[in-house]
C-alpha cells in the first residue's frame, strides 16, 4: 500500500519469499509513502519474507489486527545476513502513529509481538456512503471476541433490538436500514449473562456520508 492510498481494507492474502537479503526493507506487506494513512489490514498471512509487515516513518491511522506474521526473514537468511536484520513487523513510525491488535508474531521493531487480544466490533464501510437524498444504508458487521463463547449484536444500548447472535467470531451483513449514528453493542451472553453495561464487550457508532 503506497502513493498515498487512504480508507482501503487489505484482507485474506498470503505473502511469502519477498525480499533479497542486501535490502533491509523488502517485505511481505508494506505501507509506505506519505499519506498512506487510515487503511485496515487484517486476517492476512506473511511467512517467509525479508520483512513481514513493513511500515515507513510517516504512515499514521492504520489499523493492523489478526494478522499472522512468522518466520520473516526465514531462519537460515536470518543466520547468513546478520547485517540486515529483519522483523516480523518492522514499524519506523512512532509509538502510537498506527494501530496494533490480535496479531501473532515472534520478532518486531516498534510494535507489540505477540499483541494483545481484545473484543472488537467493526462496521465496513463506516462511513456508509450515501446519495442524494437517502438516508439509510448498508454495512457489514464483524467482530471478534476471544475467550467468549456466545455472544449478540445489539442495537441501540445493551439491551437494545437483537441484530444477530453467535460465536467468538463473525462477520453478517445488514440490511437497508443503518441510519447516520446508530450504535451496535457486542454483548457477552456466555452462561446466561444479563444485557447490561458490564457485559458490553465493545460497540461501534456508524456514520453516513453523502457523496
């Protein structure tokens, strides 16, 4: 991801056997350049590349979640070339500039390896690009919830209308009807967990936008 590209989602690839061992910042996956800013990159697989996850020092806003990252550089590149070292995930940009979550990795520069697990719940596209005088749209609805066994998407508060229920992890799609500011609430049901506050494990706020 380079030249500038913003708001893009990078998922489900596999990378291997990128990169020569004289150029420190070949890589599996990279994002480069000024203004490649605010992309998701998740659910991807690099094994085997000079660099598995590269990020240059200006990128910011960028979301990199689940992704596997392991063997980068393979094992005997890595003993022959000491002098080019290289990660995992190798991040320039400063602490806090991009977004680290549920990866698993071994070896990284400026990131946590492995990074934390946490519940997350995401709409794409957010914002919902809209027309004319329309007023509703359509998203699709992911989340992830590791550890927890059952759980439902509410709509509105804890408590709030059922969108769907289901496992650990998921992805469903709504109909037309998400409207400017509504609220989904992943809540744990597990074991018969009441549908309160305590129990939300995270929410996402969907916004429309006219085009």
């Amino acid at each position: 991801m380079f030249g500038g590209v913003s708001r893009s989602r990078l998922r489900a690839n596999r990378t291997s056997g990128n990169g020569y061992s004289a150029q420190d910042n070949n890589f599996g996956i990279g994002i480069e350049s000024t203004g490649t800013n605010d992309n998701l990159v998740e659910d991807n697989t690099m094994v085997g590349n000079t660099n598995g996850l590269f990020l240059t020092a200006t990128v910011q806003g960028n979301i990199i979640r689940r992704n596997v990252i392991i063997g980068n550089p393979p094992v005997q590149m890595g003993l022959d070339h000491t002098a080019n070292q290289g990660f995992d995930i190798k991040n320039l940009s400063p602490p806090g500039q991009n977004s680290f979550t549920g990866n698993v990795c071994l070896t990284a520069m400026n990131a946590p390896c492995p990074a934390p697990f946490e519940s997350s719940l995401t709409a794409s596209p957010n914002p919902i690009p809209v027309t004319g005088a329309a007023m509703r749209g359509i998203t699709t609805i992911s989340w992830i919830a590791p550890g927890v066994e059952a759980v439902e998407v509410r709509i509105g508060s804890p408590n709030g209308v059922l969108f769907v229920g289901g496992g650990s992890r998921g992805s469903v799609q709504t109909g037309l009807w998400v409207t400017d500011g509504m609220t989904f609430y992943l809540q744990d049901i597990s074991g018969g967990k009441p549908l309160t506050g305590e129990n939300t494990l995270a929410t996402v706020v969907v916004r429309s936008e006219t085009r």
